[in-house]
C-alpha cells in the first residue's frame, strides 16, 4: 500500500522513549511530523535526529511535534535518545506494522543480497490527521530545514 498526500495517516499507538506512548488519537488536532530512520545510534540517523532537535524551538513555536520511529527496541532507543540529548519522542516499532502501514518496511539490497527494511521517510501530518506531505527516501542534509518550510506553508 502505498499513501499519498490527502490520505488519512494510518492509526498507531507506539511506547516511545521516555516513558511515552504516542498515538495517532493523542495527536489529533495538531500537526506533527512523523519520520522513520534505519537505526538508532548509527551515523546518518544520529545526523538526522540531531537536526530534528536542532529544530524543535522553531517547531515548537509553530505547534509541531517531532515523532522519530525505528524498529529498535525500546533499550537501543532510550540510549540513543539520552547520549545525544533527543527530547522528543522516539518509538519502537519493533513488529514494523507502522512502518508497514506507512508503506516504508521495503525490500532493500546491500552488496546484492536483499533484505528487508526501513526506508527513511518522513511524513507531515495536518491537525485532521491527513497526510500534508511525504518525503521518500530521506537525504539526510538540509532534510529538517525542508520539513519547516512545508509546515510553515501549512
């Protein structure tokens, strides 16, 4: 399945780091940006969150929130979100049915041998729960400012 912009955002409910749990319901009436990284604590997703939190004052300021989602276990995340001081919230989608219902569990390959994975994406989720826009195939640099640019066109 894949979504496009205008569709509703799949419902999840996720524990997430710091004790949180997140859901679709509880976020219902704000905009939010959902992204999914590879793996917590490696070099690019480390990148990437970092730049999200960079951002998070000026997100803040415009009433969005910052949700990152990996297939981790809820340990690896609790690390990665404590060494590199990550305040917002980080989820375990360790059965992958979020990033399977969001379309980016795929078919990956590595020295030709294929696998499967998470395919860093980034979704921006208007306060009706309706997808505002979609960032396939994440590249990491600029990636935070671009997101803050679609949600201040909100």
């Amino acid at each position: 399945m894949s979504l496009a912009q205008g569709d509703m955002a799949p419902d999840f409910t996720m524990p997430a780091s710091g004790g949180r749990t997140v859901s679709l319901a509880e976020l219902r009436g704000r905009p939010f940006v959902l992204y999914f990284y590879p793996k917590a604590d490696t070099p690019g997703c480390t990148k990437e969150a970092c730049a999200f939190q960079e951002a998070l004052p000026q997100l803040g300021k415009l009433g969005v929130e910052v949700i990152g989602v990996s297939k981790d276990k809820m340990k690896p995340i609790e690390k990665f979100a404590e060494k590199y001081n990550l305040t917002f919230p980080l989820a375990s989608d360790a059965e992958t049915q979020v990033a399977e219902a969001y379309g980016v569990w795929v078919e990956k390959s590595m020295y030709g041998k294929k696998y499967m994975g998470l395919e860093r994406s980034t979704f921006l989720i208007d306060a009706t729960g309706k997808i505002a826009a979609i960032w396939p195939k994440v590249k990491i640099d600029g990636h935070a400012a671009e997101v803050q640019k679609a949600i201040a066109a909100l």
